[in-house]
C-alpha cells in the first residue's frame, strides 16, 4: 500500500488515531467467505395443513392486531376458517416447533378467532363480477365441493353447485353435531361462497347412475359426494329393529327428525362418528355407553372429543367385540366378547385378538353402529375406476373421464373436513389448467410444499408472490434463547351442567387478549417478523432497513461472520459458502 | 437539598446530575449498590439514560468504548477484580483518548478472598493512562464526579473516582445535592471533537506503525501534563457555583512542621484528628491529603512541604517486593528536590484492617522519635 499521507509532527497529527479522510472506499465484505441472506422458509404447521392455509402468516397478522388482515389471508386458501377452527383435527398443532419447547400454538383457536371476529365486523369477500363463459358443474355441496366451488368463483367461473339434500354443507350439515358447530357458522360460511356468484342447487336428483351427457352445458364436472355409507358390522341381528347406523343416527338429529330411543344405548366404534353418537345421546336424555374392541391408545377419535365425552357421562368399554344381537321386546341382548390386543397389524395398531370363552352380554335398548362410512357408488357415473373402496384420481383429482374431476371423501381414505377442503382447491386448480389448456400435474407440483398435504392457491394466482419453501424448519434451527415459557391459552369450555338437553357449542372462541398472547407465542419459524436481532447483533452495521420494513444485508461490508444467522430466532437467515 | 445517602448513593446522584447518556456495568461487591440504584430509576423510566447489561467487566468498559467514540457521556463503576478484570479496556480507553468517568470503589483483591477497603486494585491500574482521583467522604463523591466530566471531557481522557469500601461506599453521611439546573449551568453537554459518522466513516484506533505510535503516546502525555492546569480552573469554577472545592491535595495543621503526614482517602479523616490533637500538645505537625493521584501532583506536594525534615506515609496497598505505592511514588518524586526529607514508608489498613487514631498516632510518634526509617517498610498494626 502506497503512504498517502505523511505527517511530520505530532503537532500535525490529529489527537486520536483516527483516518484523516473518509474510509467509505475500503469495502470491508470483500473478506467475506461466506454470505448470510434473508430467506424465508416453509413453518411445520404450513407443511402439515390439507387446506393449505398460511398458518404462520396469519398468525403473524393476529399479533400485529390486524385480524381482518388475518382473516383474509385464510380466506385466500380456505372458504371455511370458522369450521375449520371448531372441527379440523388440526395437524398443524401436532406438528408445531412449540411442542418441544413447551406446549404448540392453539393454531386452531386463532382460526376461528380470526373467522369469528370478522363475522362479529359483518366481514365480506369480494364479489367476483367479471365472469367467464366457461360453466363448470360441482356435484355435491360438503366441504370438497364447496371449496371448488369457492376457488373457480374466484377465477372468474360460472359454478353450480348441485345437492340431492334439501340442504347445503353435505357432512358439515348433517354429520357434525350442533355443539361442535353450529349451523349458524356454518351458514355464514356457505353465503360467503354464494356471495360470490356461486348458485347452489339444493334438492336436486340428477340422473342415478350421474350420466355426463345430462351436463353437457358445463365444460368440467367436479363430484364430491362423499362417503355417506355407514359401515355395517356383518354381525347377526344388526339389520334388526332398533339397531341404528351411526351417520343415520346423527342426520336425523342434525335435522330435528325424532328419533325413537330407549333408555339404555350401546355405541359401537372408536371413532369420531361413535363419540359425536353417544354425545348426542347423552343430549337427548339417554345414556351411552361406547364398546371398542382395541384399547384407549388406538382410539381414533380425537382425546378432547373423549374427554369431553367422559365428561357428559359416556361411558366407553374397550376391548369389547359385539358378535352378535339378540331381538327380545324391543330390548336387546348385545352379545360381545372380550379381546386383547396382539401383533401390530398394517394400520400400526396392535390387532385386538378375541378371548375365547369370554362371551357376556349387554341389556340394552338400542344399538348404533358407527364403525366408518363407505362411498355410495350407485350414483357415480360410469366409467370411474375404483380401487380398495375410492374412487382413483390422478394427483390432480382428473378421472378417465375427460372433463371430470372428483374429490373429497369419495377419493381419499383421509377423511377430514381439512382434507376435503384441500382437495376441492387442488381440483379447482386442475379445472383451470384443464380449461386453459395447461399442464395442471406440473402446476400442482409447484404449488406443494414437497410432496404435499400443502398446496397454496394463492401461489397459483399470483406467481409473482415468494414460492413456498421446500424447506421446513426444524426445531434444532431455532434459537430457544429468545423465548421464555408461556402457558397456551385454552379456549373457554361451557360448563359441563349446562351443555344440558340443547346442543348448544361446548367450546367458546377466545377472547381478543388471550388471542393476541397466543399469536404473540408463536415462534414464527422461518419468517422473518422484524424482531431486529440481525439489526442489533451485526457487528459491521450491515443489516439494512428499507422503507417497506424488509431487511436487507449490506454485501459492502458484510463480512460473513454469521452472527446474525446464529441469532435469528426463528431460522429465517441462510448461510452459504461464497463463490470463488 | 441535603440528604443523608451512602457513598454508593452519592455516586448515582453524580451520575444522574450529570445527565450521563450510557451506563454500562456489571455488579461486584462493595460497588453494587451504586448499579442496582441506577438501574432501577432507568428501569422505572425516571431516567433516560441507557443502561447496557453486559456479562462482564471487560465487556462493561468495552461497551462504553464504542458509545464514548459514538460521541455521548458514558459511565460505569466496578471494583477490585472487576477492575482488574478491564484492564484491556482501560489502557484503551485512554488509548483511543475517551473521556469515561468510572467509580472504582477500593476493594482488596484475593485471594484470599476479601471485600474489604485497599487501594491495591486502583493503585495496580497506574500506568493505564487514567486520572485518579481519591475521595474522603460522600459530598466529595458526589462533587468529584461532576468535577470529573468536566476535567475528562477537556483533555480527552479518562478518569477513576475511588472512594473507600463500606467506610464511604456503604456509610451514610449528610450531602448536599445541587439542583440539577445549577449541575447543568457547571458542567454543560459533551461535545466531542470526533465521532463515528455513518455518512462519513472513518476508521478508529486502527494499526498505527512506528512511524507514527510514539507521537500519540507523548500526547497523552501531554494531555495528563495539562490536568493539573484544566483540574484547577474546574475547581475553582466549581468553588464559585457550589461554594466547594477540592484540591489535588489539602495542607492542613502548622505551616512549615517539621513531621508531616500524608494519608489519603477515609484515613485523611482520622488524620486530621490526630494531627489537630497533637497541635493542642504544641507539635510542629502538619498533614497532606493526597486526593489526585494520577498525574501525581508533584508541584503542589513540594510546595507543601518546605520547611518538613520527616514526612510519613500511610499506605493502604501494597507493591510486594517494594512496598507502599504513595511512597515510592512521592520518593521519586522528591528526588528531583533539592532538599530531600526522610519519608517514612508506613503500611496499614490492608484488607479493611481499620487504621484507628492509634494507630496513625504510633506512626507520627515513630516519625518523631526517628531521625531515619529503621526499615524500609514499617509495619501499622501488623502481628508479626
């Protein structure tokens, strides 16, 4: 380096040590070998969503108070987040970083929060005005049509949604009970879809079997009828007077019809469908008592429903296995046997193995079978392959049929309310790729996040919008030192003695405060919410803050030392080796 | 307004008076009390001051380095090892010239492990370039801080105010505290001739070769040359706002006594009692309080001591191998008189021993009774 300065006394010499000129020419990230840079990545609770709502970006949108943000960043994905928020399963939460910390975000709560306040503010999407021509027909009006219909409004579809039921909302209507979600929510959720120019067509027969040349106005069809068929047990006495079927059981509750019930019930199942049963019979003044062959660990049914259930006095006998129903005056002797459980069978389950010689019997008035629910193939068209009790699709819900696209609990095996919502979206997609004369399995391959449940629809719309990450952040990448313990708010729960004879909802929605420090737990795992601790730590000044609140680095003068990657709370720095 | 505070309370006062823009410092016993004080009313909002919590001492010091080259007032405090523990730090923070006031409160280092009074730990930090100051009770605490900016501020380097453990530091004493308007008409904002300017960056205390490194040394130097000067007409400006003052020492019993005695800190106190009860006896006795230490106020003892054949010492640290750190300082600074009296080289008080009115006595008394030390270090109190 060449002297430039010379200075020939002290007395010339500034007091400090000190350059005499500016030294901005001295781009210190040249010594930079590696190159820290924002990017956000995919949360485990988005990953883990069938309906592909943007869980984190909502939640971010709650903690900033802005919960009409919130709400329409769902609406983007999801027609249903007031349902979703009382009935999903809610993978996301199983799936939330949180847990290993303390206990997951009630992602769930905040859902139907953020669904219910935008109800209380009288909240609308947008009407779609302009229309294409195309007119596509969807044959079912449950969660899997009703988000197709949802998603092809959007588009600018003429959609008709067809409905044997003199209702709409398919299993939503009739197979959830009214205390897990009120028909209120969910008639507010279908007028939001109707809002948007979508005709429903309720009480409409179409042609059994469904010939496809009866729709020959409308470019695409998409059939989700469901599985509506409650499973029977091939026991001897179950078609007997007085033996219901679980499904049945609770259509006829959901529409006010009477029900003629002793006193005494047994429920057989381990379901969901057998504890929304004995619940409802608790309600009509009845008692309950669920048999299930396996024990309490392989129960399918969701631990809250049970434990509520337990609650209300349902009883649940497991590792009983009715094999037989014996008719005597209206009052019935349910034959069983005892079991135990053996090797693990192909679900993961440990297989329940009778006793032999451990036959006892129930008195009791009433049987309700609800050991799963089959699709009714009657009335689909000819010329759909089935296979293992579904109908075959391809990945984009396209049948052999052209124009024809199914989904729902008519193609899948995952039969929840989030599934069905996920796949009507995905065939809405495959419907507009179909018409547009696009390759819809390479869209969809886009828009998942690795090999799915998540599929954004939003990507589809506005490519411009950042890809969704195919990497999804491990708990390992966050940086615990930026979180202190917080309980997990619980959503208030209406007193055992007075969920009485009504059907009134069990569960309450959070309050605004309780929301808010929910939200506020969240880690945001690879998102970047400008907590500033790259700002703070960058040793070089070299993180920069633009106007629009997105951080940038400063390459100048970065010199890749790592410190903000390493505290970024949340993963949403990356680090990579610099090119030579 | 005056209120009965502790010498750690006194410092807060100071702190605050002197609306200091950045705290940074980590707690160590006896200086504790003077960081919980302060973090609390910045805590409770009361003061807007920025209270940087760091893991360590060194980090402490290191943290105000960068807020003192960002160009605002800086202040922390520690104590024995937490001072030992900036060394570093201290040697650049006059280094890159930055006008740091810090308390150190006098506390011996282990091990054996000790909390009490000894100026070991400030007296070990010589050479680091900082101006030390030594207090004798809490008003000179809270005065000597205010004083302290002023003095940093104009000659561009840092300075230790050292007061006493338990004796000031946890001892309550009556104060007068000043308003914070007549604070402000005394010592006015900072301005400093360089600082960090993101528009324009500059590169600070960077490698400098042999070309150039001695010339900084001797403007330290030179700066600590101009304290004595700068340190006065604070004083005096001081003297005309608040009707105090303090000089870098004090002179006091008969003019021109034979037997001087030098002591600083809380045993000039004790001292001056002594000192007053022998002048009642018709002694030609006099006392010095050393209160500037750094730079060493050579001219100012040799004008106090004309006419003295014996001066005695009190030290309350230790140089293991030579002794007394005051004495072997105003030895060497004797050397240069013509006329040179015998110093007495006495240590006592270490590890919070007290140095009682016996004690000093036994030590003027021996002062009298010899013409020369018998020793070169005389033992107060000790138990052989």
């Amino acid at each position: 380096m060449t002297k430039q300065i010379a200075f020939k006394s002290a007395s010339e010499m500034p007091e400090i040590a000190v350059s005499v000129g500016s030294m901005d020419w001295n781009k210190t990230g040249a010594w930079r070998t590696q190159r820290p840079f924002y990017e956000d990545k995919t949360p485990p609770c988005n990953a883990a969503c069938p309906a592909g709502n943007d869980i984190v970006s909502f939640i971010q949108k709650i903690a900033q108070e802005d919960y009409e943000g919130a709400w329409h960043l769902i609406k983007e994905e999801n027609p249903f987040p007031a349902i979703c928020g009382r009935v999903c399963f809610h993978p996301c939460e199983s799936k939330c970083n949180r847990r290993f910390f303390d206990e997951p975000i009630a992602i769930h709560a905040l859902e139907r929060f953020v669904a219910d306040f935008a109800a209380s503010q009288n909240k609308k999407v947008e009407r779609m005005t302009e229309k294409g021509r195309e007119k596509i027909a969807i044959i079912g009006s449950g969660p899997a049509g009703m988000s197709c219909a949802f998603h092809l409004a959007k588009l600018h579809y003429q959609v008709t949604v067809f409905e044997s039921f003199s209702l709409a909302g398919g299993v939503l209507r009739f197979g959830i009970p009214s205390y897990r979600l009120s028909k209120d929510v969910l008639d507010r959720e279908l007028w939001d879809i109707e809002a948007l120019g979508v005709e429903i067509r309720t009480g409409i027969s179409l042609s059994n079997p469904l010939r496809i040349g009866d729709l020959g106005d409308y470019q695409a069809i998409f059939i989700a009828t469901g599985a509506h068929q409650s499973k029977g047990l091939s026991i001897p006495g179950e078609k007997g007077r007085g033996v219901y079927r679980g499904l049945d059981f609770l259509k006829k509750i959901n529409l006010k019809e009477r029900v003629k019930l002793g006193e005494k019930i047994a429920v057989i199942g381990g379901g969901n469908t057998a504890v929304d049963v004995a619940r409802s019979v608790v309600r009509l003044g009845k008692k309950a008592t669920i048999l299930y062959r396996r024990s309490k660990e392989e129960m399918p049914a969701f631990e809250e429903e049970i434990t509520e259930a337990l609650e209300e006095g349902v009883k649940i006998s497991y590792l009983v296995n009715p094999i037989r129903i014996h008719q005597k005056d209206g009052l019935k002797r349910l034959e069983c046997l005892r079991m135990e459980l053996g090797e693990k069978d192909e679900s993961g389950r440990r297989r329940p193995v009778p006793i032999p010689n451990s036959n006892f019997s129930l008195e009791v008035e009433n049987v309700i079978i609800a050991a799963g629910e089959e699709i009714e193939i009657s009335h689909l068209p000819k010329g759909l392959e089935r296979r293992e009790g579904i109908v075959l699709t391809q990945r984009d819900g396209s049948t052999g049929i052209k124009g024809v696209f199914a989904g729902g609990d008519l193609t899948s095996n995952q039969r929840t309310v989030a599934h069905a919502i996920g796949s009507g979206k995905k065939a809405a997609i495959a419907i507009d790729c179909y018409l547009r004369g696009r390759d819809s399995e390479d869209a969809i391959r886009q828009l998942l996040v690795g090999e799915g449940p998540f599929l954004s629809i939003l990507r589809y719309i506005h490519p411009d919008e950042r890809p969704m990450n195919s990497h999804i952040v491990a708990f390992e990448e966050l940086n615990m030192d930026y979180f202190e313990p917080a309980k997990r708010e619980k959503e208030p729960k209406r007193r055992v003695k007075e969920r009485g004879k009504e059907f009134k909802e069990v569960t309450f929605t959070l309050g605004e405060d309780a929301a808010l420090e929910e939200a506020k737990r969240c880690f945001n795992c690879g998102t970047c919410n400008e907590c500033e601790n790259c700002y703070v730590f960058c040793p070089d000044g070299s993180i920069l803050k633009g106007e629009a609140l997105v951080h940038q680095v400063d390459y100048d003068f970065c010199k890749g030392c790592g410190i903000c990657f390493t505290e970024c709370p949340r993963g949403a720095i990356s680090l990579r080796e610099e090119g030579r | 307004m005056k209120k009965v505070i502790t010498g750690n309370q006194a410092v807060a006062y100071g702190v605050i008076l002197s609306r200091v823009d950045v705290v940074s410092a980590y707690p160590i016993t006896p200086q504790t009390t003077i960081v919980e004080e302060l973090s609390e009313l910045i805590a409770s909002g009361r003061l807007k001051t920025i209270f940087l919590k760091v893991e360590s001492e060194h980090s402490a010091l290191a943290a105000l380095v960068g807020a003192s080259t960002g160009g605002v007032r800086c202040f922390t405090a520690t104590s024995s090892h937490g001072l030992a523990y900036m060394h570093e730090m201290l040697h650049w923070a006059c280094g890159a010239r930055l006008p740091i006031v810090m308390v150190n409160v006098n506390r011996a280092i282990g091990p054996p492990w000790n909390i009490w009074s000894d100026q070991s730990d400030s007296l070990s930090q010589r050479d680091t370039g900082w101006i030390q100051l030594y207090c004798e009770n809490n008003q000179e605490v809270l005065d000597t801080i205010l004083q302290a900016y002023r003095i940093a501020e104009e000659v561009r380097l840092p300075v230790m105010v050292v007061l006493d453990a338990f004796v000031l530091s946890h001892t309550s004493e009556a104060v007068e505290i000043p308003s914070i308007e007549e604070v402000d008409s005394f010592l006015p904002p900072y301005c400093p001739d360089y600082l960090i300017d993101p528009q324009e960056p500059k590169a600070f205390s960077v490698i400098t070769t042999p070309d150039y490194f001695m010339e900084f040394r001797f403007k330290i130097q030179r700066a600590m040359e101009r304290v004595p000067e700068v340190a006065q007409k604070v004083n005096d400006e001081f003297k005309s706002h608040f009707g105090r003052g303090y000089g870098a020492i004090e002179r006091f019993g008969k003019e021109d006594a034979e037997v001087l005695l030098i002591t600083s800190g809380t045993v000039s106190s004790t001292s001056r009692m002594v000192i007053q009860g022998r002048l009642e006896k018709g002694c030609s006795v006099g006392g010095i309080k050393i209160k500037r230490f750094r730079p060493f106020p050579c001219k100012e003892i040799f004008g106090a001591i004309k006419g003295a054949k014996k001066i005695a010492i009190i030290d309350r640290s230790l140089s293991p191998g030579v002794g007394g750190i005051f004495a072997q300082e105003l030895r060497s600074a004797l050397y240069l008189q013509e006329e040179k009296p015998q110093v007495f080289g006495f240590i006592s008080g270490l590890g919070g021993r007290d140095i009682t009115p016996n004690l000093i006595e036994e030590a003027v008394q021996y002062t009298v009774d010899h013409d020369r030390p018998q020793e070169e270090i005389l033992w107060l109190g000790l138990e052989k």
